[in-house]
C-alpha cells in the first residue's frame, strides 16, 4: 500500500489498518504531510515525543476494537489538550492545561490520535482566518483567498488530507464558513451535545464545539463518540430523540425568498445554490419558499446586541490588563462588549425570545432550511482591507443558528466556475430544529453524493468512500419517538 | 339561604348556584363585602355599571355549563382588565387597556366576575405590602401586621372572603408570601403556564401570574381554565406531562438541613415547621435532608444580581422621565438595575446555570422540597422602619423558586400561637420541578386537610369543603407519561 497517497476518510483508513497497516506508519504519514504546512494552518504542531504516548495506549489493541483507532486529527487551539499549550490565537494569553479537554478525552479513548493545534481567528472572532498573530490562513485551494474562520486551520488540515477530521467551536459560523470554503462537511451539532470542558468561550450561553470532516458519514462517527454528557459543563445537554428521519424522503425544505437572498455580486454562488434546490427536490424534497426577516434579525442581534459582551466576560482579566496584545479586529469587538448594559442584554434577549417563537414556526411547515452557507468568499488582501465588513458578509446565513438553537449541517455544493473565485468550492448549509443532527447529516450525505465530487482538496473521490450508516451505538441514541399514554 | 354568611370557596358557590341562587344575588353580596375593605386591599372597586357587562353575559347561561360560573374574583393591579386602569401601585404609571390580559380573558369566559383591582407594592418590587401610595395593605388577621406582599390585596381579598379566588404575579415569592400570612393556598405554577400579555412585567425571564385561593381545590380548578398557551407571549409554555403522582404516597420530600432553617426569631414558627414535617410524614413521606447552600446562592443573585436590571427595563421610559413618582425604597431598586451591566448579566447567567445543575440534582432523591414560606411575619411599623433587610428576610426561602424553574405551592400549616405574632396564621411551600403543580397541588391538598383550620381569615371551615378532584378538561392535560419506542 502506497502510504503517500492514502486518502484518511476514516472507512479508508479502518480497511488500511484491517489489511495490516500500522498505526505507526500511517501517524508518521500523517505527521509528514501535516509538515508540509504552508497555509499557516497549525500554531503548534505535535513532536514525536507529543504524540507518542498516544501511539502507546494503541500498543497490541485490536484495531477494530475502537471507533476511532489510529485516526489522526486536529484540533483548535483553544481547546485543550493536556500539557500542549492553548493559545486561543493569542500567544500572550497561552495557558498550558494539565488535563484535556473532556470531549478530546472521548475521542482520545476512541483510538484518535492527535497532531496539532490550529490556527484560529483569535479568540475565535471572526469567520474569516485572517485575524491571527500566526498568520492569515489560506485557502486549501488557493493560497490568496481565505480559509474561512474562525475555525479556519482546523477546515485547511482536513481538507489537505493531513488529517481525518478535526475540531472547531461556532458560535456565528466559525464550524460552517471554513467548511464552506475548503469542500468540507461542517457540522455544528445540537448545543450542549459536545461538553465545553476545556473549551476557551466565545460567547458561552451560543458557543459549540463543531466537526469538520471529508463525508458526513466521517462527522456523525465523531459526533457518536464525542457527544458525551458532561456533569462539570452546565451547558451540556443529552441527546434527545430525533423523531421522524426526514433524510430518506420526501421531505419539505424551506428556502429563502429571492429578495433575502445575497450573493454579493457571486453570481457563480447564486448558480451553485439554484443547483442545490433542485439537488434536493431530485433526493425527494419539496421546495417551501421561507421568509428569512426574523432570522436575519436574531443573526444582527449576535453582533450589535449584547452578546459580545459574553466574549468581553470570557477574557475580562486578560484584555483589561494586556489590551494591546489582543489582534486589532478582535480587540475592537471585544472591547465593544464592555458599554453594554444588563438593560441592553435583557431587552436582547425579550426580542430573541419573541424572533424565536416566530422563526420556530416554519418547522411546521418544513423538515429542514436550505441557505447557501456564506454567499461568497473573498481574497485574503480583500479582507485585510476591509476587516468588518466583508467578514460581517460572511456571516449573513450563518448568525442566527445558535442565537435560535438549531442544528446544522454545512455541506459542499460545487466548485465556482466563473468570477474571481473560480476553481474554489462552495457549499450550502441544512438547518434543523435542535436534536436534528443525524437526519440533517444522512440528507447532507445523500446531498453531497449526488454530485461527483473530490475530498476536500484531495485527490480521493467521495464516490470511493461509503454512504453513511446507522448511528453507531452511543450517548447519541437512536430515532426514538415519544408515545404519550394517559395514566 | 343567608348570602351574608355564604363561604366563596368554588364548590359552595356552585352549590348555591344549583339551588337557585342568582349571580346578581351573589355578586351584589361580594359587592359589599368588598366595599367594607379597610385593610388598603383594593386600588379600584368596580362599580355597578362596571360589573354589568360581566353579569350580562351570564344571562341565561345554564350555572352548571361554566366551570367558573358566576365567581367572584380580583385581581393584582398590574394585570389588565379592559376599560379599568392599570396603576401597578403607581398612579403616575396608569394607562387604561383596551383589552383584558390574555388569561383574564379566559377567566371571564368560564364566567368569572371580576370585582376590583387590588393593591400591590408598588410594581411588584417587595414580599411586605407597605411599599404603596395607595396605602400600606394590612394583613386580614390583624391589621398592625404586614399583609405580605407584592400580591398583597390579592391575598387580604380572598382571606377576607369577598372573593373566592385572585389573581396574583410571582417573582421572587410574591404569590407565596401573602399565602403564608392570610391562611392561602398560594399556587406559584410553573413559569410560562399563565399568559403575560396584558401583566405590567417585573423580571420578565421570572414571573408567573400565581394564584390565591381557599383551598387546593379552588387553585387547581382556577389554573385549569386559565393555562392556555399564549401564542403572543413568547414565555408562554405549554404544560408539560407531570408524570408519577407523588401525592398519593409514598414520596420523598427533602427538609433543609437545620444550619440552612432561618425564623428569624420567630421560634412559635420552628415549632410550626417541625409539625409539618412530621405531618408530611404521616401522609406518607419520607424526609430527607437537603443541603440548600446553591438554592441559597441562587436566591441572592436574585436582587443581588443584574436581575433588577429587568425591572428597570420594564419601566424604562417612565422611570427616566418621573423618578420622583416611584416609591422610595422601589425607586432604590429599580434604579439600581441601571447600573448593571451585561458581563454581570451574563456572568450571573452562567453561575445560574451551574447552580441549576447542583440544585436539580436533588430531584433524583426527592420528590418534592418543604420549606418554611417565610421564617417570620413582621407589624407594618417594623416594617417601614427597616424597609430593606425585613423585607429581604421575607424571601430567604422564595426567591430562588422561579430563577430555578421550579413549580411552587404555599400552604397554610397552622396558626402562631405564641410571640408577638400570636393569632396569626403561619405557612410553608412545597416545590418541585416545572410541571408539577398538579401532584403538588395534590399534596398541598392533602396537608392542608390535615388540619383542623379555617379558610382564609373567615368562619367557614375547610373540613365543609371538598377534597380535590381529578384535574378537570382543560390544557393542563393529565399525568401522561412518555414512552419511548425506538424506530
């Protein structure tokens, strides 16, 4: 087996270990292509010495006995693994954390072996990858644009084929973005359903931790093994049923009106996304046009309200004290949040409550939200010029997810074949009412394998990998349903 | 039959109404009854022209097709009734409604007759009833004592017997506290069960209109026709299946450990305590001690935290522009929400939630939690010497109910016998998760019949009054239970 050109989808990498590959030499790979890093997309990237104590629990396991054995990922940095510092982006606010991160604990009982921590949008504000110390990250496909962030070196590394999956947190985009702009799956999960134990908070009471993958069969592997309720997280939440799975059809989806659509001049993206909604309606979808207007209110209300001031209160100490070492886009916003007033956040939070209840309405209608992920992307000198703006552009479809407790899946649609942006790929996002994760990534699956498409910025074809399957067994359960019986 | 000495308890009305009396007959009596207040309890009576839109549309209406059919009730002055004004304890505050709140109007349609609007603190800020212009409300068993507030004509109307039930609002225990110091059942249901559109709001994240009565029974049948979803209120929930009947027995109720008791000084009320535990007993519990350190915790961040910045949210414009016209220590308060801002807002929420977790774990060893309703009963003239800590001892056990999401009834457990308080009634609250009321209820019914006592403050006995039923057709449902089936 030719080791080099080893695509790591996880059903690729199990039938390599069941053929007699070692954990050992796939690592080394690994490890070998994720030094070939260019793209600033690692802040650190794991030693022999890092990394061996993870290859040891390995030692005489039977590879088939673990979910995740010898996978290789990357994670975050500001998600902790034990005695590698964590920088969230910025070296001065580095702490090094004696214990990782307790859904880094799951995957690392599952057999997942990680390489490194990734670049990031400093504290993790910003869907863009430029606003970090340790460079702007660039795109897996084109080195001038953007990688989308925050969670912009975790998308890069998978989409290189340097890893199999890695871990972002989304707060406004930051794990749909990325995904969006390197061909990846991106999945931001239920809230509450992946424990932020050990996780740098964005905005905490709308923060998840988000999983990028090549497939969606990849990504519900993760999900199944990280999502463990967490009594130390009082923000962690178990798994509910997922009721009816609408993924096999037929199934409503909603879709924006034309005037809430914005491509911003992308008329490649607008393409793209008429492809996509009649993609679904052929997997057995029925188009439901929705008004977008609340839930572009409640995505406003996560910058202009009072949520920034989450941001402010997760590192109060630090930028009170050191305001110059924060990145001057991220310092600007962050600051922002210290004016606002417990006034300014109740009153936010009444207009949230009532946008909720409005927008909740359309699941009566629809299964699921169809909306392009990010109407278009922007080279990397583009958006240095013009931080605020064309990142806030970015995060027009993407905002309002966790403001409105949804879940959501980002899914490749396509490569852009004309603009400045041609030969870069774009994607679509699925959204769902919470606890929608599995029927959302089994249609986001079926959706991907309608089209004949690359892995990532690999050479690997998603036709050579498997369809998803079943929920493995987990904390995730199954498609339970809830009879009421009068007693 | 003698109207003049006719009990208001519902099942007594109806009784009357089947042997022929008349809704004019009753309601003219309840008219006078009224009109001898000398206690402060009503802001406004209604007046003969004001009730006969009331009566009017209950002519020729057969009694027995109305569940609420001719009862008399009032209602907290900050809660709507079209064409009366709305003062909210300050004249300066009143506008007039076009329309009665959402669950008023539910009450009027099950042919309630509402006689007056009743006094409050003012704003709803206080457990005492002195904090008025309208006149410092005193308690129905002897007018030197505070009559417990903010709910405090509310209570003293009931007590009283002019009315057979009232409606009160419940934040941080105003609904409870009066219970306890009129001889009530004070039902706090769960939040969002009773509408609040048309409720002058005071934190609008933790009220709950509440309800007083003379028995258990008569709450129970109140909230029955008044829990309607609220499709305009975005805090409005549906009730939710309460699951296994605790009340029955056996159950498990869980006693604060004795360093968490505080009476105060008010030992004849230890002593009152200690009977109902012993009396929880007898039906069937068993007690167990529960540490109420995080419940406590939970019931400083109440006034102590950005909380109070939703009261001056709720009064914004009007405060700014008249602070003169708020009542001393009420304009202390709510102007103390100014100041807050939202990183105390915020960070208060995430100490909540932690606290919510520890404080919910006591749910898988108990089924319900008894605690004193207030340690102690003070004179008005205490009272307005010490407006602050007295009346901060009044909530000692309530104010963490609502900010928990739990559901609450206080209940009567006899009367003081000795100290100053001697003659005066004395109660305790039984809590339990959201959604519980009903089996709370239940229980609450059980242990108030335990005893040989009076309703309210008048002659009529609760052993002449029947013990509650099933919880009649309505949208509280019954105690289904959930059944998964996996598919």
């Amino acid at each position: 087996m030719n080791l080099s050109t080893l695509s790591f989808d996880i059903a690729n990498l199990q039938a390599a270990y069941a053929s007699g590959v070692t954990v050992r030499a796939v690592i080394a790979e690994a490890k070998r292509r994720c030094a070939s890093d260019t793209h600033h997309a690692f802040i650190h990237r794991l030693t022999d010495a890092e990394i061996e104590p993870f290859l040891a629990r390995l030692d005489g396991v039977d590879p088939a006995s673990l979910p995740l054995y010898g996978v290789p990922f990357a994670l975050k940095d500001n998600i902790d693994l034990a005695h590698i510092p964590t920088t969230a982006g910025c070296p001065q606010f580095a702490y090094t954390p004696g214990e990782s991160a307790f859904l880094i604990q799951q995957l690392l009982a599952a057999g997942a072996v990680p390489l490194g921590k990734t670049n990031l949008d400093q504290f993790a504000t910003g869907l863009n990858g430029t606003r970090s110390p340790y460079g702007a990250c660039q795109n897996a496909f084109n080195p001038a644009f953007v990688s989308g962030g925050s969670s912009s070196g975790s998308a890069v590394s998978v989409a290189k084929g340097w890893v199999s999956f890695s871990l972002g947190t989304d707060t406004a985009g930051s794990g749909r973005v990325p995904a969006s702009f390197n061909n990846l799956v991106g999945l931001k999960p239920t809230i509450g359903l992946l424990s932020a134990t050990g996780v740098v908070p964005a905005c905490r009471t709308v923060d998840t931790v988000s999983i990028f993958a090549l497939t969606a069969a990849d990504a519900q592997a993760v999900l199944a093994v990280a999502a463990v309720p967490d009594e130390a997280d009082a923000f962690s939440r178990k798994a509910e049923p997922f009721g009816v799975d609408f993924s096999a059809g037929p199934f409503r989806f909603g879709v924006p009106r034309a005037q809430d659509l914005a491509f911003f001049g992308n008329t490649a993206a607008h393409g793209l996304f008429e492809a996509s909604i009649e993609r679904l309606k052929a997997l057995g979808g029925t188009a439901v046009e929705v008004d977008l207007t609340p839930f572009l209110e409640a995505a406003r209300l996560l910058y202009e309200g009072p949520w920034v001031a989450e941001r402010y209160v997760a590192i109060k100490d630090f930028i009170d004290a050191q305001p110059e070492a924060v990145f001057p886009p991220v310092r600007t916003i962050i600051e922002g949040g210290r004016g606002k007033t417990a006034a300014d956040a109740f009153a936010a939070s009444y207009r949230l409550k009532a946008l909720k209840r409005v927008c909740d309405a359309v699941w009566k209608d629809i299964d699921c939200l169809l909306t392009p992920t990010a109407g278009t992307i922007y080279r990397i000198a583009e958006m240095q010029a013009d931080p605020i703006r064309l990142n806030s552009n970015l995060g027009y479809y993407t905002n309002f997810m966790n403001l409105l407790d949804y879940s959501a899946v980002a899914v490749p649609a396509g490569m852009l074949t004309s603009g400045d942006a041609a030969g870069l790929p774009w994607g679509v996002t699925l959204g769902a009412p919470a606890h929608k994760d599995v029927p959302l990534l089994r249609l986001a699956d079926r959706f991907h394998r309608a089209q004949a498409l690359s892995l990532g910025a690999t050479a690997a074809l998603l036709a050579d990998t498997p369809a998803i399957g079943e929920v493995p067994k987990s904390a995730l359960g199954a498609g339970t349903v809830k009879v009421a019986v009068c007693g």
